[in-house]
C-alpha cells in the first residue's frame, strides 16, 4: 500500500511514461515505507498505473489537508480505464498514461533492472547458495551493494524532467529526499536473504551490478568537470560512483540537459550480476606473550626480500589462530616491541591480533583455552598467557599512552676498564635522570629523524667481574637501553659511558612488563 498523495500523480505519470519501474516512482515520491516496495512487480506496477489513470479531483488541496497521510488505492483493471460520452462513443484521457506491462517488463530507464529483476526469492536464493557455500560461521547479517556509476547520471536526469514536466510549485521534494536505490533494494532484499539463511540481520553479503551497455553514459561529465575524474592505480575505472555525482553536483541543469536526454533512453538489456561476495567483520585476540630466545624477531624479518630469520613471534601466535578462525588475513600489534636478540620476561608484553574475514566466530573459552595451549606447545621460543577474544576499542585502549608507562629491564654490562665495586655504587643513587636520544642509527630507516627526550626513573648495579656487572632499569617506555649503554657515537647524551668515564658496552638484555 503506497503512501501517495494527489500531489504525486503527476509524477507517477511522468516517470511511469519515461519507463521507470514502479519501484523508482515510490523512490521519486520519497515512499518510507519499507514494505511497500516488498510487494511484487505486478502488483505494484497496477496499483500505481490505476492510481495515475484516476481523474484529478477538483477539490485535490483541500482534501489533502484533511485526510489521512495514508490512503489505499483502488486498483482497477487496465482494460476498465476508458470514458464514455452520452452517445456512448469511447475516448481516452487528455493526459498520456502508462499501460500495465503484460508480459516481462522493459528494463527501467533509471535503475537498469536492479530493483526490478534482483528482488525476488529466486535470486535470495541464489546469493544464499554462495554464502552457504564459502562455510562461514555467523550470527548477524549485513548487506552491501555495488552499483554502477551511470545509474547516479540516470536518476539526475530523471530528477530534471520531473522538475520540467511537473513544475517546481508541484514537485518541492529536494533530490537529496529521493530514496536511495541502493536503500530500496536493501529494504527488498535483506529480509529475503535472512530469512534463507535463517540469521537476524557483522556478517556481510555483498552484490556487486554493472550493465555494459550504459557505461558510456558517464563520459560526457568527463569533459565537463575533469578535476573530478583523476586515475587511481586501484581503479579500473576513473568513472567511478562517488567521482559522477561529484561531477553532478557541479554540474550546471542547462549543461546536462544539452548533453543528456531527460527522460534517459530505454536500454535494451537488465544489468548484470558482476559478483557475489561475502565478508565478515574483522575479530580480534588479544593477550600476553612471553619470548626466551635471543634469535627470534617480533615480526617477520625480510630485508630486500629476503629473509633472515625462519620464523617469529608474530608467526608462532599467529598461525594456529589463522587456522582454527579459518581468516584470510590478519594485522599483528603489541604495547612495544623487543629487539631480535632480547628477551621478554615477566608477566608479558601484551599484543593484539586483528583477524580479517574469519569464517569462524564463535569460541567457548574452553576452545580459547585449548587454543592457547596449541600455541605454547607450538615452540619453546615463546609461550602466551590470557588469550581471549576482544572488541577492537580494547586493542585500540592498549595503543593508548604507550610513552607514559614504565619499563624494566635487567642488562648486562662489558666495561673495557677493569672495574671494582666501589666503581658502580653510585649508579644506584641516580633517580629521574634525563635523557636526550635522538633517533638510533640502526632504527633511523624506519623511524623518522628526532631527538626524543627520556627519563630513567631508577638504576640499580650488582658486580659480577672486574669487566662486567648487571644493571637494573625502570625507564619511560620507548627508551632506548642499548644506546644509553654505548652512547650511539654520541646520539644519546648523557649515557653510561659519559658516567662512569669508559667505554661501555651491553651484552645481553631483558625485559620486564
């Protein structure tokens, strides 16, 4: 049942006689009401073909103040619609109106079929046959739709000749207040599909259209507004929908209609279904991780494409997860990172794993459990604590103020002067000692060039030999320990070296978070 006014009837005839599909009127006259475009074709296009046929009452604007917004049409037989004089000679009206389409409908003018042809159980059916076969495991439902740029130039076009035709007294809606039709077909389609799949509506079924026949409908605004078409390497095409009503936007009403027909031409063919696909919503795992090797990088270690350590932590948490969450893809983050050859000890560095496309979604934590347990008896380089699954506002929580925490961190130090114990006593008494590191040499290709001030809240030294001893660390996080040890020829002032007045260098290093 439409939600159409006296009003509306010119329009109707006017879209209806340029060959729009009944479904593009009710976009054209702004109809909300997501049920009414669920009826069938048929119907719709006899209900709305009556409805434009009906004489136009003399007292139209008084009527429409006092009656109800929402009115049932009559619906009348096509072959009904005629007037007879009082000779009983048979004319028709003076106003051109459409006939009811008996057999398959022309393909719309503005919508090229999508939302006459793409609507119904059959192809529900279809696109719920893809997603069924792509074995994912899902929850909620999302539907995305791609449609060709051309039908944004089509639509503008039929826009101008209802604001020609009928008048701009008698058409006040804006173009921004016509219903979308990508909005209409999702309103059609999506309880169709959920109902296939038996789900309520982050899971998304994607359809993409394209009609060949109409591409070039685009090209003129190309001369007309160039800036907005530029090449993009992603792109096929620079015609693309968001660049065409860009350009439309630009546009001026006397340009386009010099250079496009108002109403559109009636295209031969439907669209074309280009691709279905379906998509879930990314997941994310997040925990802690320990690391005992000095040989292992955090990420995957490839210089000049080459690589130069067989795995890392990233690739001995992430592979099992991969495979039980069945996902293409994944983005790997942590609170900090350790150099290849530290170690990370104590309750350990938390980290973050951003899933793309799983097909699996749901895990009892017993599952997460055992799957934590795979892991760590994956490799003895590393083991994980407190696995679990988590919204993506907590992995970006564990970015947040990452500078402002604290580190430890436990180092031992070579000193090519013979040392006592006396000659490291007075490291433990230094507090809140400032720092300026400007950016480490064996960093600087992929950190930019700064100078990054630090604070090394305590240090504590225990003695070992005349040539090595063991120190202690609580610093601000992102500081560098190994050239605060060795000065980085000079790029960390004051260091160790300036302090106990030898060259100093560090062995080995852990750390503590």
């Amino acid at each position: 049942m439409h939600l159409l006014k006296e009003k509306d009837k010119p329009v109707v005839r006017v879209l209806l006689n340029a060959g729009c599909c009944p479904r593009c009127v009710l976009r054209f006259c702004c109809v909300g009401l997501q049920s009414t475009y669920r009826q069938s074709y048929k119907d719709l296009m006899k209900e709305l073909t009556d409805f434009a046929r009906e004489c136009n009452k003399p007292n139209a604007e008084t009527e429409e103040e006092n009656d109800p917004p929402c009115k049932k049409m009559k619906l009348e037989e096509t072959e009904d619609f005629v007037e007879s004089d009082k000779n009983g000679t048979v004319t028709k009206p003076t106003q051109e109106c459409p006939t009811v389409q008996k057999d398959e409908p022309k393909t719309c003018v503005v919508c090229l079929g999508v939302l006459q042809h793409f609507c119904d159980k059959d192809f529900a059916k279809k696109m719920s046959r893809v997603v069924e076969s792509a074995n994912y495991q899902f929850s909620s439902l999302v539907i995305s739709v791609s449609l060709p740029a051309q039908l944004s130039v089509r639509e503008h076009a039929a826009w101008l000749l209802v604001k020609q035709e009928v008048g701009q007294q008698d058409f006040s809606s804006g173009k921004d207040d016509v219903i979308q039709i990508k909005e209409a077909y999702k309103w059609i389609i999506h309880p169709l599909i959920s109902e296939e799949l038996g789900v309520p509506s982050p899971f998304e079924v994607s359809v993409a259209f394209t009609h060949s026949e109409t591409d070039g409908d685009c090209h003129f605004l190309a001369s007309i507004c160039s800036t907005c078409f530029k090449p993009a390497k992603n792109k096929q095409s620079v015609f693309t929908r968001m660049a065409v009503i860009k350009a439309l936007e630009k546009i001026k009403e006397e340009d386009f209609r010099k250079q496009f027909s108002c109403p559109p031409n009636s295209p031969e063919t439907k669209c074309d279904v280009q691709d279905i696909q379906c998509l879930h919503a990314p997941l994310y795992v997040a925990g802690r991780y320990n690391k005992y090797s000095r040989t292992l990088p955090q990420t995957p270690w490839v210089i000049d494409g080459e690589r130069k350590m067989e795995s890392s932590v990233e690739e001995l948490i992430s592979e099992p997860l991969l495979a039980v969450f069945r996902a293409g893809g994944l983005n790997f983050s942590s609170s900090g990172r350790e150099d290849v050859d530290v170690r990370t000890l104590g309750n350990g560095r938390p980290f973050a794993i951003e899933l793309l496309n799983p097909h699996r979604a749901t895990f009892t934590k017993e599952e997460i459990k055992n799957l934590q347990q795979t892991i760590n008896k994956s490799s003895d380089k590393i083991k994980v604590r407190d696995l679990q699954i988590v919204t993506r506002e907590a992995m970006v929580h564990m970015k947040e103020g990452e500078e402002g925490k604290t580190k430890c961190y436990n180092a031992l130090i070579w000193t090519e002067k013979a040392i006592k114990t006396s000659d490291i006593e007075f490291i433990n008494n230094i507090k809140e000692f400032k720092i300026d590191q400007k950016t480490p040499l064996r960093v600087l290709h992929r950190r930019p060039l700064a100078v990054r001030p630090r604070i090394i809240h305590t240090m504590r030294a225990e003695f070992l030999d005349e040539h090595h001893f063991r120190l202690y660390l609580k610093t601000q996080a992102g500081t560098y320990i190994k050239e605060f040890v060795h000065g980085d020829f000079g790029r960390t002032k004051p260091n160790l070296c300036n302090l106990m007045s030898t060259v100093t260098d560090i062995l080995e290093l852990d750390v503590e978070v």
